[in-house]
C-alpha cells in the first residue's frame, strides 16, 4: 500500500488478500487520480518489490467504505469485489473460447479480457493443464512460454489468431525463435547446474528460492512412494513458507530417493545426473534430538558418504555440506571456522548432534581427495527478515509460543543468550559463498545476540501477558495446559523441558568474524537482533492466538 500510495496515478489504496480455487490472490482497491492503466502501474511496481507482492487484481472506487470510527471498512470492501467481471464482450470467436476455458482452468464465474493468466492468479501448475487445453481447443501447439507472456486475453486470442493463418505464421514463429533464443541466453547466464538435498525442509525451501536465482536448473532429491507424491511434497513445503510463487517450478527436477537407503545415489537416473551436475548442496537430515546415533546414522552419515563418493564420478562437483552449531561441545572457549572438530565430545544417546559431527569430520578429511568442499555451520534459524515466516515446530518457538499460552515464563532462562539467525539471509548467504571460485568452512550466525528475557519483554510490550516465575511453577503449568490440551505446542518437547540441567547448560560458541568478512565481500549482512524481534513478535502473538482459538473449539 506504501508503494502504490507513490504512484501519481493512486490518491490512495488498500489492498486484500484474496483466497479462492486459484490459489491467493492480492487484490488493490484504489482511489485514482487519473485513469487506471494496471501495466503500467504493474510495471511500475515491479520495479520497487518482489513479484509476489504485485497484485493480482485492481478495483477502483469512488470512495472506501468506512467503519464509525472513519477506518477503511475492510469486511464491506472485501464483499464489494466483483473480480470476475469482464469489461466488454469478446470481439471474436476464438476470444470466446479463451474465456471459457481460463473459466475452467481458474474456476471462475468470467474471465477478465484485461488481465492473463497468471494475472489472473494462475499459478505455474496450472499453466501446462491451461496449454493442453488450448491445444485440443485450437489443433495447434503453443509455446507455454507465449502462453505465460501474452498481458491479456486479447492479446492472446490475436497470437493464436496469427499462428493459424498461414500469412502470419512465420512472423508468429520467428517471434516465437527469437523469445526462446532470448530464454537460452538468459539460462546459459545461470551458472551450475545443481543436486540439492532437504529441499521439503525449512532451510532447503529457502535454499531452492535462492538457487533458482542463480542456477540453470536444480535437482531435488525428494522421498515419496512416487514421484507425484514427490512433487506435492515439495509444492506443500514452498506454500508453507509462502514461497511457492517465488520460484520458477520450469526450472526444477524431482529425484525419487531417501537418505536413509543404502543404495542412495545408484541406478541410470544418477549415472546421468553425475554427467550434467556440477554442484551438491547436501542440507538433507533426519532430524530428531530424542534419537541415538544408531538410529541417524545411515540418514546423517552414511548418505553424506554416498554423495561424496558421487562427487568424484562424472562432471567435477563442488560439495557444500549443511552442518550445525552442534558438532562443537567443549564450552572453554568459542570455535573459529577451522577449529578441528575430532576433540570434541560427543555421546551416542545424543544422535542428532553426533551424526552431523561425525559427517562434517568425514566431510573435511575428503577434501584430500580432490572434491571442492564447503562446510555451512548453522546457528539458530529463525523467520525470515521482512515478514518473519517461520518454522514455528522448532524447540525456540514452541518455548516461547508456549509460554504465551501459559501466561508464564522461568526466571532461570532469562538470561540465556540466543542467536536468532533469520533464514532468508542465511539461504542467501550459503548460496552466494557455495558460487565462489575459493572454498572453506563458514560460520553462519548472526553475531548480534540477545536474551530469553528481551524477547519475553518485547513480546509484553505489544501486549502480551507473560510473568515471571521459577522453573518448577512453569514446568508445572506445561504439564497441566498438556492434560487440558493434548495438542498444544509444548507437548512435542516436554520431556526436553523436564531436564533443566539441559536447558540450563551452557553452549559452545562459535565464532564468525571470518564469515561476516566473506559475507560482506558479497554485499551481505546481518540484520539487527531487535529489529528481528520486532517483526518475529507479530508473528508470535499471531500464531498463539490461532492456537488458542483452536484450542478453545
């Protein structure tokens, strides 16, 4: 709404989100100065933010509806849109079929000639069952990327028109060369092709964003029972973090496999994926603190192995391995990026923590072997920086979104120091390094820390009601918001809660001022922790009262 509100053309906007059969769609109400030209707005907006926050849809008003207190009434203007209605009547035949079909395709009352396809709120998906459609509608076959880059129903009914007519079908096609000449030397600027692991995962998803960025193409291993299954593994995990129309799905490659098989990287599929893929970006695991070294090893280790061990067959492969905080114990002193890991201290009960050790151990010695080799030590992640999505089934956020719904927090954690470590900046960081012609190990944390009792204070300052009170009475008050609410978000993690020593424990340290250096070098940076905390809070309090209205059904 800022950014529209610069425009000369808006006196003034409000813009709405709008759920349906095509998916979400931004919809902007607008007060105009001037006649609405949405190209033109639209191409003005892409200059100033992201594509996914370019609305869907205009509609202009005289004036907004407002509430008794003089706010914009947003339940009268939501139910005053009429989205589907399309301005003028189709001009030809073959018009009045494109909008029976993009009826279909968007399940919609009426398509609109003004907008195309993804304007519309189409999405990637849908485009190729749109194509076939048009396909076996006209006897033709259409470039989906024509499909895609046509602005309006009009213009795409005049493209279809000229590629039937024989006298214009050269010109039609040479357009056509010339566009898809255009894509290839656009592709060919991308640089590696790519084999990324954990990609249904919450650093992998943002991972996969940022490398399509950069990369031609992207592998993702992903485990299903088949490879439909995979891909709406992979579709879920994009729209869970709000990413799935941030990303060019053209560009991706599904590979059936699971890091737990012993046969991982084996059969024709990988034989010819070794002779094309040129970069492995291994931040796949099995994820379970509760879990012994026995029980992650083949997932955590001996899968790190296999991919190595592929490396070296085909095309020459960097590997960047995906490691963890967790592989340094000792707490006498922080750990720089080449600290060696084999003196740390490691138990077999405690499986998640000693299976990245061992694997990041292994992964250092291969470098005698050749391979190019990046080592990517994680701190806390935590939501992204500008709208702070989040995994909120991590341990951190369930502590505090728990203690939101109890109403309390331990004195006795209110000091302990956090790192919050937003996932946005730490994909792009890892993306942007692995591409660099030097390897090494790098130590991804943002260095400006803050406390359990800042962010307890943050989040009473926007309103919650959260008091301070011993370990006991706390842990008490968990047991008993469990037995009232067997699905509330501390249960998963209670049996963490119960060993305070653990919780209470002091942490190794890792030190990145190397890291932030090469980091800098690239032109990125750490946001500011309070900064963080202001737009996590939202998020925080948002997310706990979804849950105790769900909690209360």
């Amino acid at each position: 709404e800022s950014v529209l509100n610069q425009l000369p053309a808006i006196r003034k906007s409000k813009v709405i989100v709008k759920r349906g059969a095509a998916g979400s769609q931004l919809v902007a109400c607008v007060l105009v100065n001037t006649p609405l030209n949405q190209q033109e707005v639209n191409h003005a907006l892409a200059e100033m933010l992201p594509a996914y926050m370019v609305p869907n849809h205009y509609q202009v008003f005289d004036e907004f509806p407002l509430t008794s207190t003089g706010k914009v009434d947003t339940k009268q203007l939501r139910a005053s849109l009429n989205l589907n209605e399309s301005k003028g009547k189709p001009a030809t035949a073959t018009e009045a079929q494109l909008e029976s079909i993009f009826q279909k395709v968007l399940e919609c009352e009426r398509g609109s000639y003004e907008a195309g396809y993804i304007a519309q709120g189409g999405d990637s998906l849908g485009l190729d069952y749109l194509v076939t459609l048009l396909e076996d509608t006209f006897g033709i076959e259409l470039p989906i990327s024509e499909v895609r880059a046509q602005s309006d129903i009009r213009s795409l009914a005049r493209f279809i028109d000229g590629y039937r007519q024989g006298n214009g079908r050269a010109k039609v096609e040479l357009e056509y060369e010339l566009g898809v000449l255009e894509q290839e030397l656009m592709l060919q600027s991308k640089k590696q092709i790519a084999l990324l692991t954990g990609a249904t995962g919450f650093v992998g998803a943002f991972l996969l964003k940022e490398m399509l960025e950069t990369h031609r193409k992207v592998y993702c291993l992903v485990r299903g029972a088949n490879e439909r299954e995979a891909w709406q593994k992979l579709h879920n995990a994009m729209n869970k973090y709000d990413l799935v129309q941030q990303i060019d799905w053209s560009r991706l490659e599904v590979v059936l496999g699971d890091l737990e098989d012993a046969h991982l990287t084996q059969g024709a599929e990988w034989d010819e994926m070794a002779q094309e893929v040129e970069q492995v970006i291994h931040c796949g695991a099995h994820v379970n603190f509760l879990a012994g070294m026995e029980e992650l090893k083949n997932a955590n280790v001996k899968a790190t192995m296999a991919l190595l061990a592929w490396c070296k067959v085909g095309k020459p492969k960097t590997f960047n391995f995906i490691s963890t905080r967790g592989v340094f114990t000792q707490t006498h002193q922080p750990y720089d990026e080449y600290t060696a890991l084999e003196d740390q201290l490691h138990f077999k009960d405690q499986g998640y923590a000693a299976s990245k050790w061992l694997a990041d151990i292994i992964t250092q010695k291969a470098r005698t072997s050749g391979i190019p080799i990046n080592a990517f030590r994680l701190g806390r992640i935590t939501g992204e920086s500008v709208y702070g999505v989040a995994r909120f089934e991590d341990f951190f956020h369930r502590v505090i979104l728990g203690s939101i719904s109890i109403n309390c927090f331990p004195q006795e954690l209110v000091s302990i120091s956090l790192d919050l470590t937003p996932v946005d900046v730490c994909a792009q960081s890892i993306v942007q390094l692995a591409g660099e012609s030097t390897t090494g190990n790098y130590h991804i944390i943002n260095p400006d820390e803050i406390t359990y009792g800042q962010i307890i204070q943050a989040l009473n300052e926007r309103g919650a009601a959260i008091e301070w009170v011993n370990y006991e009475e706390w842990l008490n008050r968990v047991t008993l918001n469990n037995s009232l609410n067997p699905s509330n978000t501390m249960m998963p993690i209670t049996p963490l809660l119960k060993n305070k020593a653990w919780l209470m424990k002091k942490r190794a340290k890792m030190k990145c001022e190397e890291t932030v250096r090469h980091m800098a070098e690239l032109g990125l940076s750490w946001p500011g922790t309070m900064s963080l905390v202001a737009i996590y809070q939202k998020q925080f309090l948002k997310k706990s009262l979804t849950e105790a209205s769900v909690a209360t059904k």
